[in-house]
C-alpha cells in the first residue's frame, strides 16, 4: 500500500505532500520541505556518484528505491526532472506503473489547468481526487 | 531506431490521448490569430505573441507526451528530430512532418510540414503575406519551449509557408545549447 506521496520540483522544492494511511507520522510542513531539498541533492548526488564506465552509457537516473526495515521509498525522476516519491510498505517491490500513472495525473490536472503556475505547489482539490482513487485502487 | 518512433507515437495516439473535433480546434485557433491581429495591428508583434503562446504551452506539453509514451532519453539531437516528429507532431496535430536539409554540424534541421492542420480553411490577406505574418508561429513556440525542459536551447522559425505562397511549409530548429543538467545548488 502506498503510505504517502511526495512531489518535488525541479530545482528541489516541494511542490505536493499528502498522506494516504494512518500508519505514517504527519511531518510538519517545515520537515517536509527539508526531506524535499535534501532528497533532492542526494539524488543529484547519487547520480554523479555513478560509476558508469563508458562514454555512450547513458547517465544514470539516480536513487529509484530506498529500503529500511520498516517502509519503501520509491523514486520516479521524470525526463523533465520533476521527481515523485511514494512511501510504500515492503511488499510494493515496484511501483512504477502507479508513478507513471500519477504522472499523467499531474500533466492532465496540474500542467493543463492555465492558472497553475509551474514549479508551484499544486492546490488542486481534481488532483487530490483522482490520485485518492489512483491511491486507492492501488 | 526511425520505425519505433513512428510506432510509440502511433500507439499513443491511438490508445492515450483524447481528441477533439479538428474544426473546432482549427476555428479557435484561426480566431484567436484574427483577434490578436486586431489587438495589436502589426503582424511581426504578432509573430513574437503567438510564439511566446506557444512556448507557455510547450514546456507543459512536453510532460505530457513524456508521461503517455515510455521513451528514452535520446541519443542525441538527430534522435530528438524523430520524436519531436514522429511522436509530438502525432500526438497532438496527427501529422508527422519529415526531418530534413541537416546543416553539417548537425545542430540545425528542417521539419517539413505538409499538411498543417491550422491551415485548413485558411486564405491569408495579402496584406498579412506582404508583412509578414507567420500564421502558424504558435508551433515554433511550441517546440523551443518543450525543447527548453529537455535541456535543449534552440531557436525556432518559419522559413516558409503554405499560405505564404510558398510549395510547402518549414520551421527550421537550430539548437544553440545544452543547459547545465541540473539547477546547481545555491551557495549561500
């Protein structure tokens, strides 16, 4: 099941964090902004970091999942850098049909509705509905 | 490497992307150039506002083909020259224009568009030819601004035009620069 979703911006700032499940601590809203930034550079980071050995390999993505004993991060980086992470228990050992799908959702509810600004938070009450069924459904 | 771009965007179009009546859409547009001729009275203003449209709507488009297709980063420009036509122009228009007419450095192509549909029912004044007016610069808006989220600086035009007069219709891509891949942190 999928705990809680995070959406950060191009240049690292939170743009959407929502949870879907008891079982997770509400963060505060300056909590949730540090975890964005600091994701962020550590994805960036990670994909330095990369060693790929040839020229013609392409770069590397970055962090996709982060495991602890308890939960799973899943990382989604879109081409245009927009990044979605969802928490989800150990069981979802892959959730980038779901990603992909909230992707769509941001392009349909978020980038095609004329008075969202880009790289803003996105306050939509059609987005929170559609991704609680996405979530849900799930 | 040509083929499966023409298949991605086929399949998308098929299966992933509404549709809206072509008139409608054809006609909104037609007035929404009229209404900006008669706001501004100067078709090389005109130009520049149709293009500053399409670029808003070129770096939202972008996202959407990228999140109705699985496709990869590209090779390189040449492969980006397939996907702007086989799949972005087939998305959203249903055409797939050619590429053509590379310059030497490969930074520089031609995209022939021989049935624009924002043409269709369109007969320009010959005072609008005579001036300048690209009708359908909206697209080259378009393009720089989807390119400009991949990273992609470039600088796009009409060169010829249909309506104009001229036998086919082409916007002219030159990419000016790669943008630094990531937005460095700040140092303060």
């Amino acid at each position: 099941m999928i705990h809680a979703l995070f959406i950060i911006n191009r240049s690292g700032g939170l743009i959407y964090h929502k949870n879907f499940s008891q079982h997770i601590v509400q963060l505060s809203s300056n909590e949730a902004l540090i975890f964005a930034g600091t994701f962020h550079g550590i994805h960036a980071l990670a994909s330095k970091i990369s060693p790929a050995p040839k020229r013609d390999t392409p770069r590397d993505t970055g962090i996709q999942t982060i495991d602890t004993k308890n939960f799973r991060m899943h990382c989604f980086q879109t081409p245009t850098g927009i990044k979605f992470i969802a928490v989800t228990d150990l069981m979802q050992t892959q959730l980038t049909g779901a990603l992909g799908k909230m992707y769509m959702l941001y392009c349909d509810y978020a980038l095609k509705n004329p008075f969202y600004n880009l790289e803003m938070p996105i306050r939509s009450e059609m987005f929170d509905t559609k991704l609680l069924q996405l979530v849900q459904a799930h | 490497m040509e083929k499966q771009y023409k298949t991605i965007g086929e399949d998308a179009w098929k299966n992933n992307v509404e549709k809206v009546n072509a008139e409608l859409f054809i006609f909104t547009y037609g007035s929404l150039v009229v209404q900006l001729v008669k706001d501004y009275e100067d078709y090389a203003a005109v130009n520049k506002q149709l293009d500053k449209m399409g670029y808003n709507i070129g770096v939202r488009l972008v996202d959407d083909i990228m999140a109705r297709t699985s496709l990869e980063r590209c090779s390189g420009f040449t492969a980006t020259a397939e996907v702007i036509s086989k799949v972005g122009f087939k998305l959203f228009l249903n055409v797939a224009p050619s590429v053509a007419s590379w310059s030497a450095d490969g930074k520089e192509f031609s995209l022939i568009v021989d049935d624009n549909p924002l043409n269709d029912f369109c007969e320009l004044p010959p005072k609008a030819v005579q001036d300048g007016l690209w009708y359908s610069n909206v697209l080259c808006g378009v393009i720089r601004g989807a390119l400009e989220m991949m990273q992609m600086q470039t600088e796009v035009e009409f060169v010829r035009d249909v309506l104009r007069g001229d036998d086919t219709s082409e916007i002219r891509v030159r990419l000016l620069r790669m943008l630094d891949e990531e937005v460095p942190a700040s140092d303060d």
